[in-house]
C-alpha cells in the first residue's frame, strides 16, 4: 500500500530509482557545506535529514551553514546544535538548545529580515548551497516539486543549490497541490516590478521548477508538522485586541479605510494571534490577509467568512486546528496562497498593497524605539523575522506588548530599549493591555508622555514620569538622562527586577 502511494506521489517515473534512506542520503552532506532547508515556523520542515545528520556527526563533525525559512519544528534544530552539526545559522530560529548555542558563541546567528536572505543567495552575498533539503507532498510529472504546509525559502534554495535532496512526506495530503503560487523575481539589473496586485492573485507556478536530473536523492517520509504552541487568549491579550479593533474602527470611520480595511498581517505568537480571534467579534467583513504566517486565529476567520482570502507562506496550527483544516481542505483551496517568503515580505509589494502590520515587542521605549529580538539588550531570543519587512514598509506598523514580564519584575516600557530592531521612525502604534498610543505626526517629546500613560503598567508609570521629567532638564529633541538610560536593564540584571528601591 505504502509502494503504491509513493508511485502515485513520484509522478515521474525516472526519479523512482532515487530513493534511498535518510542515512543513505547523509552520506552526501560533507564538512563546512551550505546547507538549505526548506521550514518555516515549525511548517513544511525537513524531518528525516535532521535527525540522520545527527547520527553523522557521531562519525565525523559537520560544521555546516544551515539557511532555512525560519524555525525549524520536531526539536531539529535543537538536536543538531547540540550534535555540533551547525556551525553557522540564519536566517531565524525558536529553539531553547539553539538559542542557548547561539548565546555562547557556539554557533553563529544571522539574524536577518525573512526577504533579504534569497536576495543574498541571488547576489552572491551568501555562499552557494551546496545541498537543498526540501519537503514535498508530491513530484509532479515534469519533476517539479510540490511543497507542503510551507514554501519558505525553498524555491530559491532549490535554484541556488548543487544538488536537491526531496523528502517525500506521506503524511501531508497531496491534496494540498493547487495552494502553491511559486514565483521567483529575476536576477537584477533585469528585473521587472512583481505583477501582484492583489493578496489572493496568482503570478507564478504551482510548484518549484527544476531539472529532474538534480535530484540526488528521495527520501520518504511520514510525520506530520510540529503543532503550534500558541496559547490561547486570556484577559490581557483581550484587551489588547479589543484596543486594536477600537484602533482599527476610528480608521474606517476617519474615512482612512473601508470597512473591509487594507491587508492585515499577523506575526507568529499569541498576542498576535489573540488580535486576529478578537476580529471575528468585530463589525469588520470581507477582510484580506496577506501575511508570511497563518495560525489557528486566521484559519477560525475564513470558516466563519470574515476572511475572504489569505495569502502567507506558511500555515502553522495547533494539534486539533492542523487535523480539522486537512479534513476540510477543499474548503480553502480557492481562499488561501502559499508563496515563496521572499514574495510574502516583499518590500515592493507591502508597500503597494498598504499592509497593516502587527507583530509583537519584547520591550519598547517612551519613545517609539522596539527591541523585539534581545532579552536584556545582549541574549538573542528567535530573531527579528518579518517584522521589519512589514514595518518598514505597511501602511501600519502595531506592535503590541504585555506590560509587564516575570510577573511584574520586567516592564516593557522603558527609557530606552536595550537593543534596537524597529526604530521610531517605523512604529506608528504601541499596544498593551493598558491601552494604545497612536504615535503618527507626534514628535518625540509628545510621544513620550502618550506611552507613559496609555502604554505602561501602572506600577512603572510614576518612575517613567520621573526620568521623563528629569530628561527634559537637559533638553534636546530626544531628551535623556543618558547615564540613566539604560539604569532599568542593569537593575533587574543585578537585583531581579526593574522597580526602583
């Protein structure tokens, strides 16, 4: 039964011949290579190699360079950092094990915008991979790959790769063929503008094109996708989406938007994630998404019709979520698109389109400045991933923020953050569960008392006031006390907490 199913799967009879087992296709990584794996946000991740690199580097260190979408699922980054497989890391990742290498200088993170990594491969910045690593639920007969849950960054590693290793996965649906828009830009000076004008338009192929020939090896597989550990919403990130969506209706009614408003993105956590379940007790229809992830929250909106239509690349859900989506894929197929990452975060098309984007903030500062990526100014968390590309480049840019973190020792508004991601100038609204700060065509002296009292824990708000104050008597457009500034990190580095003695 399993032999019929990858005949029907391996619709090009040639490529038949090359499977082999994951250990079988380990013996082709060699030490130092550049290595490209397709995953992203633990979806239409590579489930088999990992593991077999794993018990490679018993035999002989790798060291490799591993490029992939974003974070990887099934603990595989975690697993091969501990195993001393990767050496170099980019361009995000979620992992405690990784996170902790990371931290000790073990491996080395790029921590980069989600659309910048294929333009680098493209130009030459990053070196050539030298093996690509690609999920697929099916080969069609040309020898096209066909993704899974995910298209990431796949199709340009495929392009940019020596050599292409498929991991046929039995466990997604080859039902999930006709969701893939595949389109990847040419190479510059003789590009041409990107033909997307609509979130729900379809521009390119319905899977990543390639010389069958370059197929070194097929491995066959049956896992399912990690599920996603979003929490569900509770008090706090109610507030905060029931603040977005009162946000979002004095736009509409300021004539700003329609009614249906402009594309939303949402990043991957459970803030945002809350936000987007908050809309479907909201007035708003007929609603567009044109995102790089979709979670539970998105896939809850298209069922009840509020979304029309969703563009990502990537769908990553919870245990219960994946299972009810798959069982009613016909349902979706004309409402959602899976793009290349590079497509999805595309500056170009943000712009164009007028995305409104929301993403979360470790900490943000009484001016504007978001830190979304440094725990305490130094230890990275998982990476800035697509947030710049959205903020930069939206109609909106909303981060939203607990107030307060280590049951109230840590407060997220603070003089200055200790590590910059997103500066003032790309942040138009600050939310949490206090309140929203709309920042547009304030200067940073009134910016600063609006975050105070709409934005900080009440707690905090009397020590904010008195640096703010304090600040002002030395004057300048950004006023500080810079041998104060960033006293706040410091304290809870020594003491445990950010409170004032």
């Amino acid at each position: 039964m399993v032999e019929h199913n990858v005949a029907e799967r391996i619709r090009h009879p040639g490529l038949l011949a090359r499977i082999q087992s994951a250990e079988q296709a380990a013996r082709l990584f060699e030490p130092g290579m550049t290595v490209g794996m397709s995953g992203f946000t633990k979806a239409g991740d590579a489930k088999a190699l990992p593991r077999a690199l794993v018990e490679r580097a018993r035999e002989q260190p790798l060291g490799l360079t591993l490029i992939t979408g974003a974070s990887l699922g099934n603990d595989s980054d975690g697993m091969m950092a501990n195993a001393g497989v990767i050496r170099r890391r980019l361009p995000f990742q979620a992992d405690a094990s990784m996170r902790r290498k990371i931290n000790t200088g073990e491996v080395m993170f790029i921590d980069q915008h989600l659309s910048e990594t294929a333009e680098q491969l493209r130009s030459g910045a990053l070196p050539r991979i030298d093996i690509a690593v690609i999920e697929a639920c099916a080969i069609r007969e040309d020898g096209a790959i066909v993704p899974t849950m995910a298209v990431g960054n796949s199709a340009s590693f495929v392009q940019a790769a020596r050599h292409v290793i498929v991991e046929l996965n039995l466990a997604a649906p080859a039902a999930l063929e006709g969701l893939h828009d595949i389109y990847v830009p040419r190479p510059r000076p003789a590009r041409e503008p990107i033909p997307l004008t609509h979130p729900g338009q379809r521009i390119g192929s319905g899977a990543i094109m390639l010389d069958p020939e370059r197929i070194a090896a097929i491995v066959v597989t049956d896992h399912v996708d990690s599920p996603s550990s979003v929490l569900p919403p509770d008090e706090g990130t109610d507030a905060i989406a029931r603040h977005v969506i009162a946000f979002l209706e004095g736009e509409v009614a300021a004539g700003r938007m329609g009614p249906e408003l402009l594309p939303l993105q949402a990043g991957i956590g459970t803030i945002a994630n809350a936000v987007l379940h908050g809309l479907a007790q909201s007035s708003f229809r007929n609603l567009a998404m044109y995102s790089e992830v979709l979670q539970d929250s998105a896939i809850a909106l298209l069922e009840s019709g509020q979304l029309a239509l969703a563009s990502a690349s990537s769908i990553t859900l919870s245990a219960p979520m994946h299972e009810r989506f798959l069982a009613n894929l016909e349902r979706y197929r004309d409402r959602i698109v899976l793009r290349p990452q590079e497509i999805s975060n595309h500056p170009e098309i943000v712009r164009r389109l007028g995305i409104i984007g929301l993403n979360t903030a470790l900490e943000f500062d009484i001016y504007g400045n978001v830190n979304s990526t440094h725990v305490g100014g130094t230890s990275m968390m998982n990476g800035i991933g697509g947030s710049g590309d959205f903020a930069r480049n939206g109609e909106l840019a909303i981060f939203v923020s607990k107030s307060e973190a280590k049951d109230g020792a840590i407060s997220s508004v603070v003089p200055m953050v200790a590590h910059v991601d997103h500066t003032e100038h790309d942040v138009d609204v600050l939310v949490t569960e206090w309140g929203l700060a709309d920042l547009r065509g304030l200067a940073p002296r009134e910016r600063a008392p609006l975050i105070i009292e709409r934005c900080a824990h009440p707690d905090y708000r009397d020590q904010l006031r008195d640096y703010y104050e304090r600040a002002l008597l030395r004057g300048g457009h950004t006023p500080h006390v810079l041998e104060e500034a960033l006293s706040w990190h410091e304290r809870y580095r020594t003491a445990r907490h950010m409170r004032a003695a």
